[in-house]
C-alpha cells in the first residue's frame, strides 16, 4: 500500500497526471491476462499481439 502513496504523491508533486490512464490500463490488462489464463479467451488475446 506504501507504493500507491507514494507513487500518487510523485504524481502530485511532479503534476504527471498523464501516467494515470497508463498504470489503469496496465492494471486492467494484467488483471485480465491473470484471470484468463488457460480459459477460452486466451487465443482471442493472442490475436491482439
């Protein structure tokens, strides 16, 4: 929890709010590659590499 802090706190201070769409579609995108594995989907996400 410490790491969000701080990384929200460098986003203040160094006004680099455009990393916020970034890490939320990083955390989306490995939420997803995690809870997918060895399903279905996965060849439909294969598709998009």
């Amino acid at each position: 929890m410490d790491f969000i802090k701080e990384f929200w706190e460098f986003i203040k201070v160094r006004k680099k709010y455009w990393l916020i769409p970034i890490m939320i579609f990083l955390l989306i995108f490995g939420g997803l590659i995690v809870l997918t594995q060895g399903s279905a989907v996965a060849p439909f996400i294969y598709t998009i590499f």
